[in-house]
C-alpha cells in the first residue's frame, strides 16, 4: 500500500506523535494500492515500547473502509435529495412523533394552513384539526400503533389561520425502528377545497333534480350499461307496482322478463348502442294501460321517461270513430260538402261524392282546384282575412252572434259545359271565418236555401246554394 504523495505530510505527522507516545486512533484517509486502486482506511498507529521503556517502533493498523464510505456517501446523497423532495413536494408533508408532535413540516403545509414552520413546529398539530374529524383520525393512529394497520387514508377538515375549512386528503404512514417499535409518522396532506366543493354542488343539482324527478306525474327510471336501475322515482314505484328499494340494482329483463318480448326492448337497445334518442309505445299489462316511454342515452346508461297515455289513445279512438261515422254519413248526403284549408291558397281538402252527380267533376278532380281557378265566371270570391267583410248590397247583410252573413248570384260552368246559377250563403266570423261549404238539393231541383229579392223562381231553370258553418278552415 502506497501513500499517496498528497498524504506525505499527514503520515509524518502521525509518525511524529507516535514516536511521543502517543496512540493514535480512527484516522481516516485513503492509499494506492499495488494495482493503482484507490482505497478509504482507517488508521490506528501505537508507539512499540523495549524493556527499558524506550520507544524503538510503532505498528499500525489499517482497515478498509472503502464500503462503508461509499455507503455513507450515498446515505448522504439520498438525505439530500429526500430533503429536497419533502421540502419541496406540491403537497403538505409532516414528519411526526407517536404522540403526533410535529418534527418537520414542509413549505407545502405551510402555505396551505396558513402558518410557519414555527407555528406548526411548536403547537399540537391536533389544534389544526375540525373537531369532528379529531375522533376518526385518532381512532386510525391508535390501530397504527397497536400494529393493526401499516397505513391510513381519511378525508378530513383543517382549520386555516383565517378561520375557513381546508379539506385535505390524508395519508398516515407509521415507521418502525429494527426492534418494531414505533418511531415517527410520516403524513402525506393533498388540499381537496375545490374538487369537495365541486361535489357538493354536483350533490345539491342531484338533489335538486331528484326533487323534481320526485315531483313530476312521469315515471322516471335510470338504467346503468349494465341494464341495472340506479334511479326510480316515485312515480315509477307506482306505476310498475314494485318499491325502489325492490329494484334498485336488479336488471330491467332479468326483473321483466316478458318485456323482452315487447318494442321496448329493442328501442332501449339501439339507444344503447347508437347513443340515439328513442321514443316507444308499450302497453303495460298488470295495468291494462298504454305507456309511451322516451330513453335518452348517455355515457353511464339510460334516462327513460314513461307517461300513461291511455285516456289520449281512446280519445284519438274516439275521434277517429266519430270522424268515420259522421264522413259516412255527409257520403251520402244528396249534397256537395267540402272543406277548404286555412292557407292563402285555401287548398281544396274535401269533396263529397255529390260533387260528381251535381256537377260532373269528380272529388279527386275537384281536389286540384285552387279557390280563384275553378271556372266561377260572374264572381270568383276568395275569403282571406280582411279587417272587414267585402262590399255587399245591404239587403244581403243580417247580423248574427257570431259575426255577419251574406249572399250574392254567381254563376257556375259544369262539366256538360251548360252553366248553372247559386245563390250563396255566408257567414264571416272576426278577421277570418272558418268553415265548411255545402251544396245542397232538393226532390224538385236546386234551389236557393234563402229566397232573395229579384232571383228568378222559374223551376225549370237549375239553381244551386251553398251554406257556411263555423269549422277549423279559413277561406
């Protein structure tokens, strides 16, 4: 082993106090070896003493440390960076004692909480703590230190120097020496303010919204990807006959298994998979009731909307049957009755059979007419909305309820290409009048259903009126 020419001085002098008697011990400090490696030793030089207590040596021993300092060095190298790293984490950290005394905090903490290190250092760290959450997080240090549990987490509440709650994330660590006792805690503190008060006004719109879902006449149920319910309201309950609490959980076919059956089936599933909005009608038999049902599709299932639409489908029933009987019956009328919708062109929407026996055209024929092109040659009138009536004599004119009526000679052309006479009645009602035209016959011929002041009377001479009723048209 080679001193290195560096360490000249420093072995002389170790020599030299040796050479005194002096016994010298852990001097630690490095040589070459034979190979040209470098090594860490640590020194122990004793003075060698003859008989006559004269000093004629010394010895010297010399241990390899070079593990060790190369351990300690990267002991120390670590210490450093995990210095770093908890001084500087983004989050709270503490270092505590069993007692939870407070050995280190970090800048984290401080700003989060409010005080210095200090403050925090020299005052029991329960004084930071809401009392509510003390009991909870007591309870989990004690079956730390009772070897019950190794770590902990726990939501709790911190009080900030101005008074406000900090939320954190807390999570508990307890360290061990190499007997198993306990040594210190190390607490990893992450502030939650924003995302709990995120879910707590998340929370108060579910709450709000289950009090409508509450409220409102329409079942309501939430399916999750899973075909399970995750909401039912409390008309739902009512109307499917079974509690929430019956089936909250459950699957929708496995608890309707006869439902798989029915258009709702396969509606729920293309709103599933496509993500489309789907509308169905089903009829409900343990009710004997028909059901609309509208499901909206989301990322997390099903929002499905369902209403008893029963009464409304007699209804509609009832009004078809009514509309079939009373067409039957103006079919066979020996009368023309039509229909003029409410546009400005008054588009031609009926025709009755007669129209064919009075006039030669047929209803499909006459549907084609617009109100100023069907061959009305004397007076072609078109009834639009008018702040009032058109100009007519006032012998025509009588007053009514409603709002006034008319009438007035016109002539009209049929098929045969002979013409044909009317006298028109009608009946206006505020800015526009809807209604139903009707012409109409009688065993002797057509004749005027009002007599008027100078109108021909001659039966051999073919005449024609029409009346006006009030309806949902406009002319």
């Amino acid at each position: 082993m080679l001193v290195p020419p560096e360490r000249l001085a420093e072995a002389e002098e170790v020599l030299a106090r040796a050479r005194t008697g002096e016994q010298i011990e852990g001097i630690e400090t490095f040589r070459w070896t034979k190979d040209g490696r470098r090594i860490d030793v640590c020194l122990t030089v004793s003075p060698v003493w003859n008989d006559a207590g004269e000093i004629v040596a010394t010895s010297a021993i010399v241990r390899d440390i070079t593990e060790r300092k190369r351990a300690a060095s990267a002991l120390t190298e670590t210490e450093a960076i995990l210095r770093v790293a908890f001084e500087d984490a983004p989050i709270g950290m503490v270092l505590a004692l069993p007692d939870a005394k407070p050995l280190q905090v970090n800048r984290a903490l401080c700003y989060m909480l409010g005080y210095t290190a200090d403050e925090l250092l020299t005052t029991p760290f329960w004084t930071f703590t809401h009392p509510d959450d003390l009991g909870p997080n007591m309870a989990l240090i004690q079956q730390a230190l009772r070897g019950e549990i190794e770590t902990y987490e726990l939501e709790k509440r911190y009080l900030h120097r101005d008074g406000h709650i900090v939320w954190a994330q807390l999570h508990g660590s307890l360290v061990r020496d190499a007997e198993g006792a306990p040594s210190y805690f190390i607490s990893q503190i992450l502030d939650i303010t924003e995302r709990k008060a995120s879910e707590m006004a998340l929370a108060e719109a579910h709450r709000q919204t289950g009090q409508v879902l509450e409220r409102i006449t329409d079942g309501f149920i939430a399916l999750d990807r899973e075909w399970r319910f995750t909401y039912v309201n409390e008309a739902a309950e009512r109307i499917i006959g079974q509690t929430r609490d019956e089936l909250l959980g459950t699957t929708i076919w496995e608890r309707f298994p006869w439902a798989k059956a029915m258009p709702a089936y396969s509606a729920f599933h293309r709103a599933m998979a496509e993500g489309v909005v789907q509308s169905v009608e089903v009829y409900y038999e343990p009710h004997h009731a028909w059901f609309t049902a509208h499901a909206y599709p989301s990322p997390e299932g099903l929002s499905v909307f369902f209403r008893d639409v029963t009464a409304t489908r007699q209804l509609i029933q009832e009004t078809r049957d009514s509309e079939e009987k009373y067409r039957s019956l103006v079919d066979q009328l020996p009368v023309v009755v039509y229909l003029l919708a409410a546009d400005e062109a008054q588009t031609p929407l009926y025709f009755s059979p007669h129209l064919e026996v009075l006039m030669g055209y047929r209803p499909e024929e006459a549907m084609a007419w617009r109100a100023t092109q069907h061959s009305i040659e004397a007076v072609s009138i078109r009834m639009t909305g008018h702040a009032s009536p058109p100009r007519m004599p006032a012998w025509s004119r009588r007053g009514s309820r409603s709002g006034w009526s008319t009438g007035m000679r016109v002539k009209m052309v049929i098929t045969s290409g002979s013409r044909m006479s009317a006298c028109p009645s009608m009946t206006w009602t505020g800015r526009s009048w809807p209604g139903k035209g009707c012409f109409w016959t009688s065993p002797s011929g057509l004749r005027p259903k009002r007599p008027t002041p100078g109108w021909p009377r001659s039966s051999s001479r073919p005449r024609m009126a029409f009346s006006v009723a009030p309806s949902t048209g406009s002319f």
